[in-house]
C-alpha cells in the first residue's frame, strides 16, 4: 500500500494540472516561431532538442539533482538558489524560472507540504530567489518522492511544457505533439544517466532562443510571458 501511495503521489506532482503556473511560459518557443524572418526557419523538433540537451539536461536537471543531495538545508538551498540565478544569463529567463518557483511554493505551502512555507518566507525576505528547479527539488524530496523519478518528472515536464505551447500557439495539432514527445522521452532518459558530481556547474545557453526571448516585447500581442 505504500508503494502504491508513493507511486500515485508521483503521479500527482507530475501531473500537467497541478497548478505551478508554468502554462504562462514558453521559453522563447512563441518569439522564435514569430521572428523567422530575423532567425531563419522554426523547426520544433530542433527546439525541442535544444532546450533538452542543452538547458534541462545541464542545468535543471543539475540543480534539482544537487537540492536533492542537501537534505533540505534550506541555507544550502539559498546559495544552490543564487548560483541558479547567476548562470542564466537572460533576464526573461531568470524572471519566469523565479515566477514559476513561488508559484509551485505557494501552492505547496497551501496543501501543507514540508519546509514550502518556510522557503517561500525566505524567498519573499530576499534571502533565496525562489528558482524553479530548486523548488522542485526542496518539495519533491520532501514528499519523499524518489531522485531519479524527480529528475524524470521534470525533464518530461519540460518537454510536455514546450509542446502544449506549441498546441496553444497553433503550431502542431495534439496527435503531432504526443509524435514529438514520443521521440524526446528516450533524448530525455539518456540524458537522466548522465552522472552529476557534488559541485556540478550549471550551464545552458541556447543563443538563438535567448536572442528570440529578447525581442518578446517587440512582437506586439503575445499569449506567453517569454
């Protein structure tokens, strides 16, 4: 019965309908798709690739995998917190990774969850910035939901993310986006075995969607904060 309980908990958190507010977000995906004639041709498979690889893989993989290895020294969690902060090079980013963080705190601290209350204090006294995967990482790990299931709930939210963007942007139907998602699971396992020492740096730079995320604000109308 534990077990059983343990598994749909999972379920539960990794659910698109858990309310964390990240539905506002598209991570550059609506700026690029509007901005070809400045960036060339919009690709979703090549997007989709990118920000896996190169964003989740190493770096929100990272961080939720180091919050995990701190136990719940929420200190620690407030510098793990700073250096998220200092390695995302593009303000949008930085925003909607804080953003989407209280929003999953708030959230928790309302059903109870451990230690949620007492980090969202201290991300609203200025001393964590309250960054998503970080989140993640303190909340899961306190519902006692396994490492390597966290690191899988949240690669697969990432791509799960991106591709109902798409859908509410337009650009792919439903059936097509569960295509893409089928081919990013095995892109998004391979990437989960890759080891992370104690200190791992994080590290994501995507240019062309920074460059995209940067030119949001001149694109007139938009559906997404980024």
């Amino acid at each position: 019965m534990i077990l059983r309980e343990k598994l749909l908990r999972t379920f539960q958190h990794a659910d698109s309908q858990f309310p964390s507010g990240a539905f506002a977000f598209s991570q550059g995906l609506e700026a690029f798709s509007q901005q070809q004639e400045r960036l060339g041709s919009f690709d979703l498979w090549n997007f989709l690739y990118a920000q896996i690889v190169h964003r989740w893989a190493s770096s929100e993989r990272i961080a939720i995998i180091r919050a995990y290895r701190l136990y719940n020294d929420l200190e620690a969690l407030a510098e793990l917190d700073a250096e998220v902060e200092a390695s995302t090079i593009s303000e949008p980013l930085r925003v909607g990774s804080r953003r989407n963080g209280m929003g999953l705190l708030t959230t928790h601290e309302r059903i109870g969850t451990r230690y949620a209350k007492t980090y969202r204090g201290m991300v609203r006294d200025g001393k964590a910035h309250g960054h998503v995967a970080v989140a993640q990482g303190l909340l899961w790990n306190s519902l006692e939901i396994d490492e390597e299931d966290a690191v899988l709930m949240s690669g697969y939210q990432s791509a799960a993310s991106l591709t109902t963007a798409a859908i509410r942007l337009g650009l792919v139907g439903a059936i097509d986006a569960q295509s893409y998602l089928t081919r990013i699971i095995p892109v998004i396992a391979k990437a989960s075995d890759s080891p992370v020492s104690r200190n791992e740096p994080l590290r994501a730079f995507i240019p062309l969607s920074e460059i995209a995320i940067s030119l949001h604000g001149t694109t007139g109308q938009r559906l997404f904060s980024n």
